[in-house]
C-alpha cells in the first residue's frame, strides 16, 4: 500500500537519530540530543509494546553501594577508579532527582542498609575498612556515609544478623513511575517513541545508517544510539557485553512489617526492600552463574527457593508469608570492566551499554556522556 505524501513528510521523514531500546538510558540520551537540537527528528524503536528492559524489572534501589561492595571495588581496581563510580552514581542519582522529581519517582528517603550474617565472613573484613572507607567517601558527600546501627536488627524483624551499618543518603524508589514519568517528558519534548518495533539488523552506510526491523519495514537514519544494554549481543554480537538475568520475587502485604529502606546482604549478592507493606527481594545469580547468563525471561526453582529461604531465616523469620509475583530482567556486564561501553563504533553509529547492575543511579550520566557523542 503506497504512503501519502502526508506521511511521508511525517511519520515517515527521515530521522536525524534513532535510539534502540527505550529504557532508561535511550530515554535520556534521545532527551538530551533533542534538547541541543530542537529542530531534528529523534525517534526511539522499542521492542517492547512500553519501556521492557531492566529499567522497569529492577529492584529499585537507589544505591551507589554497600560497604563490603565499595571494600572490594577498592581491592579489586584501586581507590581512584572506586570513588570515580561512587561519585558518578551519586551525581546521577541527584541529576535524576533534579530532573524527574521526587515525587514522580517514588523516592522514599527511608536510607540504605547492609546486613551482616553471624558467623559470615564480611564484618571483620568491613569492620576493619569502615572508618577508612568513610574517610575516603566524605569529600563526595560532605559527610559521614555510613554508621554501625545494630539496635535496627531487631527493630526491623531481621534474625541471623549480628551487625548493620546504615545510610542516609541511599532509598528505595519506584522504578515503574520513574519511567512512566520519562517516557511522559520524552513525548511532551518531542521525541517520537515507537512501540513493538524490534531492531534485527542495521548497517552503517556511506549516507546514513539503514534499519531492519522484526516486522519487514526498514528505515533509514542520519545517525544512530544503540541502547540495548543486556540485549545487545542479538544486534551487535562483537561488543562485550554479556547479559545477566537477575530474578526477583515479592511477597503479599506483611501485617506490621517493620522494614523500612534497602538492604544488601553477602555483598550485594541479594538485596530486599519494603514495597507497600510487602518485601520485595532479589539476587542469587552466583547460584547459577552460567544458567542466567540469558537474555530470556524466567525464574529458576534453585535461585527462588535461596529467596525464599533468606526470607524464612533473616527477613520474616518465624512469620508466614506467600509470594504474589516472580519476575527476572536482564542486566549488561563486561567480561572484565565494571564500566558503561560509550563510544562511537562506526562513523553513523554509537553505543551506550553495559550498565551493570547500577543503571537507575548512572543512566542519566551514561545518556548525557552519550548526547555528546552524536553529530550536530
Ligand atoms: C533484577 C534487577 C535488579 C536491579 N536493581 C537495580 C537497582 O536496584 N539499582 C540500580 O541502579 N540498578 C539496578 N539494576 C540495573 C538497572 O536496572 C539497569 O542497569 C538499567 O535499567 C539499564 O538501563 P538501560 O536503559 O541501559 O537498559 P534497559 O532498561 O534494559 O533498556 C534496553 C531497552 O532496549 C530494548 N531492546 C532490546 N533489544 C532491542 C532491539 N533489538 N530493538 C529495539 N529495542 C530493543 C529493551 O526492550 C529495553 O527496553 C537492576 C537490574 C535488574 C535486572
């Protein structure tokens, strides 16, 4: 069926950019660039029928990490490159606070914590790094970070659990709005966003970047931003990026639940929260490291009996509970490198990936480093 002329100066016109994948970081990135450049046409292809990455299958933390995760960062690559991602998770978090709102994010304020199970190897190891490691953190925060609460254990329900260092400056939000909020802002700004519109192959060309998608329509680009993250290996299969699945559950509401904020348990291993009265918990991917390196969706019988068993001895211990909802999502991890993948990998196309499993706090860093990659 021939197109009219309508729609071809419309619908159809030739975009200056095209971002793949809608989550949090094509988001952004589209956002920025049409921002710099009210007068181009910015189109972001979705897979998904709305935003269906980990941007909206997260736990919603927003974190920039535990004490025993910050420990090992700085034994693993030294303090400089630790506190150059602390600083960046941090900077985002508040960009993304800035730019979205606290109320239409969902942000809590209820603080972060991290657990220490009896008998488990990290307090002595966090014990004897604490106070450098705040030393180091204030200059970021112009402030003490972390401070040993143990009186919370029992207050908020917790058992097998002899230590529990908190924070101010970490909380829970709602991943769900804050990107029902963005995908508002993109439209209202004049982005285009096209549902159900899976990229299967592109190819750089000498004038402008062609396009196939999953339904037989191809189209063509000045230039284009891949922000596919755990997904991307199925466009670009050469990029180091290796996806992680992460699986969740939540409870039903737990009468008089007294947990309040994040938590991280086994450095970061898992991690649980209140949502809406209920507990909501995630992790255990080192359980099956091979098994959830996928892009597929689904939970596994292993890593949800470890959840709920966590739930039984340390989160509800003694209190009945029944699961409502399991769901997984896919994270982008480098073979080595903690950090994002932003760079241009040929003369039309750009990547901005492998964000790891800290994309609320850097996606809107990552989306901004990425704008300022694109041509005018
Ligand atoms: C279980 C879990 C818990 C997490 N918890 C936290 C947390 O508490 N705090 C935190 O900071 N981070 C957390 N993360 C990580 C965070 O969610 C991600 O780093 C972040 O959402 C990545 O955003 P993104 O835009 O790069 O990717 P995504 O949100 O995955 O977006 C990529 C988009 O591309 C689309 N897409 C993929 N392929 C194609 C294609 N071929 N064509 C068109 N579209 C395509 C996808 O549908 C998706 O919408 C967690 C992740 C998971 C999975």
């Amino acid at each position: 069926m021939g197109l009219s002329v309508w729609e071809v100066g419309g619908f159809h016109r030739r975009p200056h950019l095209v971002v793949i994948g809608g989550g949090i970081v094509g988001l952004f990135t589209a956002l920025f660039h049409k921002r710099s450049h009210p007068r181009h046409h910015v189109v972001v292809l979705e897979r998904g029928p709305y935003p269906s990455g980990a941007s909206v299958k997260n736990a919603g933390f927003a974190c920039f990490g535990s004490p025993s995760e910050l420990l090992a960062d700085i034994r693993n690559e030294g303090m400089d490159a630790a506190l150059n991602r602390v600083e960046e998770r941090w900077r985002g978090l508040n960009e993304l606070r800035a730019e979205l709102g606290d109320a239409n994010i969902g942000f809590e304020g209820s603080g972060g914590h991290e657990i220490y199970r009896t008998g488990g190897p990290l307090y002595p190891l966090v014990a004897e790094g604490f106070d450098g490691l705040n030393a180091a953190l204030r200059p970021i925060f112009n402030g003490p970070v972390f401070q040993w609460s143990d009186e919370m254990i029992g207050r908020s329900g917790l058992s097998g659990v002899d230590h529990l260092v908190r924070t101010t400056f970490e909380s829970p939000i709602d991943t769900g709005r804050m990107m029902e909020t963005l995908l508002r802002k993109v439209s209202s700004e004049g982005v285009h966003f096209r549902p159900n519109a899976e990229v299967i192959f592109m190819e750089d060309g000498p004038l402008g970047v062609m396009i196939s998608l999953r339904d037989g329509s191809h189209m063509e680009a000045g230039q284009v931003l891949v922000a596919t993250n755990g997904y991307t290996s199925s466009i670009l299969p050469d990029l180091d990026v290796i996806p992680a699945r992460g699986q969740v559950l939540l409870t039903e509401p737990i009468p008089e639940l007294a947990l309040r904020g994040t938590f991280h348990v086994d450095e970061g291993f898992y991690y649980f929260r209140d949502y809406q009265g209920a507990v909501l918990l995630g992790g255990g991917r080192n359980l099956d490291v091979a098994g959830e390196t996928t892009t597929n969706d689904g939970t596994t019988e292993q890593i949800q009996f470890a959840l709920e068993d966590l739930l039984r001895t340390v989160i509800l211990p003694g209190r009945e509970f029944k699961i409502v909802r399991r769901w997984s999502g896919v994270m982008g991890f480098g073979a080595t490198s903690k950090a994002p993948l932003i760079e241009r990998i040929s003369p039309r196309v750009s990547v901005a990936v492998r964000l790891g499993g800290m994309g609320v706090a850097i996606g809107i860093r990552v989306a901004r480093k990425a704008a300022a990659l694109l041509h005018d």
